[in-house]
C-alpha cells in the first residue's frame, strides 16, 4: 500500500459518485428533457408476435412535461414495470447463496488449485477456463473475488507477480462475463427485453465467449512467463517484494472436495442440464428459470446437508448482495419510465436513427457497440444496463436493419470489457484491493488486452450483422 503523501491525499477527495447518485442524476436531466425537446412518437405493430416500430409512422405529438413528483413516481413505476426480472435477480442470486453456503463452489476450485501447484504452465490457463465458465454460465463474478488472495500468493510463490494472481480471476472472469452464454443477468436479462427467445443465438455465442476468453489468457500467459523470467519487469515488482510477508492469505487452510461438496456440484449441473432443455425445448421463460434456479438451490442445501435454517440464511445472503444490481434495473427502468411519459423516447430512436441513416446495417451495429462502452462506465451493472438500453435498442435496431440479437451482442460486449478496467467497476475495485494492485498500474498494464478486446468486439458485432444472427 502506499503511503498517504499530501499528493495522494489531495487526490483522494475525489471520490466518483455512487451509481445510484448517477442513474438519478439522469432521470432528472430526462425530466428536463421533456420540457425542451419536441416530443414525438411511432406507431407500434405486432409481426410475428413481438411489437416493432413502424419506421414512417413518426410524428410529432402534444408536449407532456414530466414534474417533480413524478420523477419520484417513475421509481417505484419502474419497479414495477420490471418486478419479474428484480425477483428473478434476488431469487437466483438466493440459490448461488445457498451452493455458497455448502462450500462446493470454493473448496472445488481450491482443491483445483492445490491439485495445479507446481505446474506453473498450467495453472493460468486452466484457472482463467474454470472462473470464464462460471461467469458464462452462471453470471459468477463477484463470487469469485474471495479466490484472489489465494491465486496471489500461489503465484509469488510460483515465480509470477500479482498481476498475474489477479489477472487470472479478473481477466478470467471479465472475459467469461463479457462473453457469456447463458448469464441470466445479462444475457437473459437484454434477450427479455428484447422479446428474442432466451438463450437463443446460444452457437455463436460460444464462438465469442471462446475468443474473448482465448485473447484473455494469452495476455496473462504471456505476461507471466515474461515475470518468470525477468521478475523486474513487473510493474508490481518492489511492491512483491514486500508481498510475501504482508500480504497474507486470510481464507482457510486449502482442503479438498467431501462427498457432500461433489453432489452439490453434480446437483448444479444437473439442474443446468434441465436449464438448457428447458429453454430449447419447452419455450421456458424467466417465471420457469426462477423456480428452477430456487429448487436448484433448496436442492444443493439438503444434498450439502446445510439446515433449514442455514438454507434460509444462505438465501438470504444471496439475495442481499445483489439487492444493488436488482435496484439499479428498476432505477434504470425509471429513466424510460420519465422518457415514455413525456413522449421523448420516440424522439430519440428517430434522432439516433437519422443519425445513423445511411451507414451500412454492421457500422449501425458498431456505433450501438460503442455507445454501450461508453454507458458501461457510467451504470457498471450488466442488468442495469440492459435495463436502461435495451428498450431503445431493441426498437432502434428495427429501424437501422439491424438485428435484434446483433443489438444484444453489441450490449453484452460493450457492457463487459471495461468491467476490468473502470474504477467505477465496484467489485472490480475491490479486487484489486484484494491483490494490493493500484488502479492506475493495472489500467496501464491492461490497457492492450482492452484494446484487442475492443477490436475483436467490433469484428464479432459485425459479423454477427453479416450473417443476420437471429432468429431476428
């Protein structure tokens, strides 16, 4: 850690608003939209069973200036416009309490560590695989941050530095997220609100998820082999120095899986077996995804013999630690709320859709993409986001010819990447706390994995365009 010198004290005063604060601050200026923009509206119509903007319907209707008491209503309005995905949020966040509270998920992947130590070529890829699968399929992120302690300190001792030991479950699980498959916070989430089946475009999303997650070890592989080498070219050197004796791992001795511990795990993926045929084959949507993800967890409580009581309290705890991200999807909701009453949000698919009239259907999809790395670090919350974004996008990719699951990868993408990066990233600051990293020399370091992110982003959003990813 360093010292607090005038300097770094003088610059810590700063202190970036809560996300809260911001998506506030938002509904506010939306309210002032309503008085000054020309409102306007579409006409919607219904083809093929999901509603679309009729692109020569818009015009110009009677200004509806939206208040303050009703900025205050647009809040629990927007709740309730989105109780289904905010109970969907707590109730599976409840079940990951529960596989928590067994000990499953954390004495799995420490006996994997302990089982991997001494093979330093293969502890990153097989580490960065294990977190990016638990992020692509299970939206696993904040989960992961107790094992960053541990994954440091295996890498000083292994000859790595602690970029390495926090890249592993950072990048790791940054690129799982970005990437993922079947996250039902971002992934399912957007594909709700973009009326697409859920889970569809399952195929090529294993395609992107395998290449962001291919770029991410490669960049901490190769980085960690350059240390081994040369421990001095680490940006982190003089602090790993010191490391070894201060930083000191608090979690429990590392132990191995029990018999209790393997059947939660098998329970897990036996009810995500269930997960994937129910979507494909009986049509499942949000309501049946809920319930199996709480009998998954009162499932995985009685098999990791856990009590009634411990199987409440697990669920208890799951849900509280994301009551943040299922508030931030209602508040986000609001901002659309205040926009619909005050007939503006018309007004801004038809000026986004002049804005990018003309332009080829793929450079649509990338200026969609880079709009949402640029919201990302204002609302760092992939549900959030999808929430605020998605009713815009999803209509306005109608009327720019671009698909609606194109829409959906441009969202996934732009929201993940700078998960890893943005110190307005919550849980990702607090990982780097963890490994005693300073943001400024992990940004730095991290700074060209971002970029070929970013750039491989723009090809997959493309192509996803050019073969009109479906099924619309």
């Amino acid at each position: 850690m360093l010292a607090n010198t005038p300097e770094t004290t003088k610059k810590s005063k700063f202190k970036f608003p809560h996300v809260l604060v911001l998506l506030f601050a938002v509904i506010i200026v939306a309210a002032i939209f309503t008085y000054i923009a020309t409102p306007g509206e579409y006409d919607r119509v219904e083809v093929e069973g999901r509603t679309v903007v009729d692109p020569g319907s818009y015009q110009v209707v009677e200004r509806n200036p939206v208040g303050p008491f009703e900025i205050l209503q647009s809040i629990p309005k927007g709740l309730g416009e989105v109780q289904l995905i905010v109970f969907f949020i707590f109730i599976v966040g409840g079940a990951f309490g529960i596989i928590n509270k067994t000990g499953a998920i954390h004495r799995g992947i420490n006996s994997l560590t302990k089982t991997l130590k001494g093979k330093e070529q293969l502890i990153i890829p097989v580490m960065m695989l294990v977190f990016a699968l638990g992020a692509g399929l299970l939206g696993l992120i904040e989960e992961f941050l107790p094992f960053i302690p541990i994954m440091v300190m295996l890498c000083l001792a292994l000859g790595f530095d602690s970029l390495t030991g926090a890249g592993i479950v950072l990048i790791g699980a940054g690129a799982g997220f970005a990437g993922a498959f079947m996250n039902p916070f971002t992934v399912g989430v957007a594909q709700g609100i973009a009326e697409l089946p859920l889970f569809s475009g399952l195929g090529y999303r294993i395609i992107v998820w395998a290449i962001i997650t291919l770029i991410g070890i490669a960049f901490v592989y190769l980085h960690a082999n350059r240390v081994k080498k040369n421990p001095k070219l680490s940006p982190v050197y003089e602090e790993d120095l010191k490391k070894k004796e201060s930083l000191v791992n608090n979690n429990e001795e590392v132990k191995g899986l029990e018999g209790k511990h393997k059947a939660v795990l098998v329970v897990v993926l036996i009810f995500f077996g269930l997960l994937a045929w129910g979507v494909i084959s009986e049509g499942w949507y949000i309501l049946e995804i809920a319930a199996l993800f709480l009998g998954m967890g009162i499932v995985a409580g009685i098999v990791g013999r856990l009590s009634a009581n411990d199987i409440a309290d697990g669920f208890v705890i799951g849900a509280k630690e994301l009551t943040m991200a299922a508030l931030i999807v209602g508040i986000a909701r609001a901002i659309l709320v205040v926009l619909e009453e005050g007939f503006i949000i018309d007004t801004v698919l038809f000026g986004m859709s002049n804005a990018l009239q003309g332009f080829p259907a793929y450079l649509s999809a990338a200026g969609m993409y880079f709009f949402q790395i640029l919201l990302n670090i204002i609302v760092p919350s992939g549900s959030g986001q999808a929430a605020l974004t998605m009713p815009i996008m999803a209509p306005l990719s109608d009327l720019v010819g671009v698909t609606r699951q194109t829409a959906v990868i441009a969202y996934q993408l732009g929201d993940g990447f700078t998960n890893v990066w943005s110190p307005t990233s919550g849980f990702f600051m607090a990982g780097l706390g963890l490994a005693g990293v300073m943001w400024d020399k992990w940004a730095k370091w991290f700074l060209p994995c971002l970029a070929v992110w970013i750039i491989a982003g723009i090809i997959l959003v493309s192509i996803a365009q050019i073969i009109q990813l479906g099924p619309f």
